[in-house]
C-alpha cells in the first residue's frame, strides 16, 4: 500500500504543475489592473506603475511564472496586496471555517441520503421510492446558492428563528479559544457553551444549503447499487438462511452498496472545499470561499492561484483516499 501511495503522489506532481499554469494563465486574462486596484481609483500614474514594479507586473509572464514557481517550491504562495499578507497565511486563516462546514454539510448529506436510498431500494415503487426520487430531483435543480438565498428568506427574514447570516458567529461575539479553528470543537472541548450554542446555530443553514445538492447524487447512487445487491445471489441465500432485518441489511446490504457512495462523496467532498464560494457569500462566511470571491473581485492574482491550488490538492488527494477506503470496504478491490 506504501508503494501505490508513493506512486500516486508522485504523479501528482505533473498534474499540479499544469494546474498552477492554467491558474496562472486565467488570473492575468481577468479584466482589471491590480496595481490601479491596490493603488486607488485616486493614485496617480507614477504611483501606479511604481506598484506595478513592486509587483513584478511589468515583467513578462514566463518570468511572472517562473518567479512564482520558484516561491511554491519554498511553500510560498505569494503576497496578497488586497489583504496584506502572504496568501498561505490567508488560506491558512481561513480554511478551518470551510472545512468545519463541509464537515457538517456531508454528515447531513449522508445521514439523510445513505438510509433513503437503502429505504428507496428495499420498498421500490412505493411512496418513499417516489419520495427520494423527488429529492434527487429537486437536489439536482436547485442550485446551492439560490437554496441559501430561500433557507435566509425563510428561516430569517419570516419566521426570524435563524440567527443573521453574518458569519460563524453574531457580531461582536468573541470566538473560541482553541488549537483548531473549528469554533463548534474548540468551544465544546473549551466547555464555552455559549459560544458552543451560537455556533451551532449558524452553522446550521449554511450545512443545509451545501449539503441539500449532495443528497440528490449520494441517494439515487445508493438506491440502484442497493437494487443490484438485493437481486444478488448471495442476499437470496441469506434470506433461505433465516437472515432478515437489520442484521440483513446492515450487515450484507449496505455494506456491498457502499463503494459507489464512497467514490460519490469524495467527489462531493472535493467539490464544497473548492466549490463553497457563493454559499459563503451569502452567509458571510469567513472561508476560503469567500476569500476566492473577494480575490476575483479584486483581481488578486496571487490569491486566486491559491485557492485553484487548493483546490486542485484537495481533489486529488481526495481521490486517494477514496482509493484507500474503498480497498478496506470492498476486499475486491485491490491497489496496483
């Protein structure tokens, strides 16, 4: 398993290097001069071109890129001059509030949409099948940020029992003094329950609007793998055997479903670390989404080649990991 893990890692090296050009590529095509930007809109051409300068923008590209490939390899992502400090610090800062709410949003995803299409799967063309087929359906047309729009107008805005969406926390709150970053483990661990409560409840709607459009892929994948399990040799015979229930379908059922789930949510997984821009807009969320957003608005080269890094990193090694899972859940599959 070592080998085929050092394996996979080196082979991630080339993928990365055509990701950070293509990041690079795209970043200098987008409208907007970021030296006039970090300059203001009041800065005189000589102040701009000296920022310019200070910049390496007035540079050519290949030596642009070469310059920033020369820092990645040092672990240094550049300098942001929207925010004033090194990129890796940004994403740094602000990566633990993303990850606690993709956390969150793929345990909601998957509570709801593992035991729904084993549920589909086993009382096929009744109503609940007919049910988690409208999920999917509604899962798969609703975007993830028009879902966040409707969950504040509703929860919010109408019944006014969802705290504001102003961030992981209410304003002027003081956030938990912890070694992780996760606000809802640094204050549990901390035994701060206030703070506890308070973000607990924030992180609520945005868990539904991430983790909403994930059910739809992890049901219906659930459901059909489940049907082709049930219609097995190997469920026939347990069910002569005497094997009913639980033990049946805990144990025989979900268990050769699994692998397509587990390929379905590290995809997912994957796609809300990198994806989670407009959620985290809508919910002021300080993450790396919202960091994303505020770079392309700014033309902030150097923070957006970060996050599309990031982004790449995460995608691969998700897939490596879901490799690794999915051998120990299915001895069927092997590493070559």
């Amino acid at each position: 398993m070592l080998s085929y893990i050092g394996r996979r890692v080196i082979a991630l090296i080339p993928i990365l290097i055509g990701v950070t050009m293509v990041a690079f590529l795209v970043s200098r095509g987008l409208p907007g001069d970021p030296a006039r930007l970090y300059a203001g809109m009041q800065a005189s051409e000589l102040e701009v071109q000296a920022i310019r300068a200070s910049l390496g923008l007035d540079k050519p590209l290949y030596y642009q890129y070469w310059v920033y490939m020369q820092g990645l390899v040092q672990g240094d992502l550049g300098f942001s001059p929207r925010t004033g400090f090194p990129v890796a610090e940004d994403i740094r800062n602000r990566l633990p509030a993303t990850v606690e709410m993709v956390i969150f949003a793929l345990i909601f995803a998957l509570s709801v949409a593992l035991p729904l299409g084993v549920w589909a799967a086993v009382r096929r063309g009744k109503l609940i099948d007919r049910f988690s087929r409208f999920i999917s359906t509604l899962g798969v047309a609703v975007p993830d940020f028009w879902a966040a729009l409707i969950l504040v107008m509703i929860f919010f805005v109408f019944l006014d029992i969802a705290p504001p969406p102003v961030g992981r926390l209410d304003l002027g709150a003081v956030p938990p003094d912890g070694p992780t970053g996760f606000y809802i483990f640094d204050s549990l661990v901390r035994g701060q329950w206030a703070t506890f409560r308070n973000a607990l409840a924030h992180i609520i709607l945005p868990m539904v609007a991430l983790g909403f459009p994930a059910i739809a892929p992890i049901t219906r994948l659930t459901r059909n793998a489940t049907l082709s399990v049930l219609q097995s040799d190997y469920i026939a015979f347990g069910r002569a055997s005497g094997l009913r229930g639980a033990p049946l379908y805990l144990k025989y059922v979900l268990r050769n479903s699994l692998p397509g789930a587990i390929t379905m949510t590290g995809l997912i997984s994957g796609y809300m670390i990198g994806g989670a821009v407009l959620i985290e807009r809508v919910f002021s969320w300080p993450g790396v989404g919202l960091y994303a957003y505020n770079s392309l608005e700014r033309t902030d080269h150097a923070g957006i080649q970060g996050v599309v890094l990031l982004s790449a990193i995460t995608y691969l090694l998700v897939f490596l990991v879901v490799d690794l899972v999915q051998s120990i859940v299915d001895p069927r599959v092997r590493l070559q």
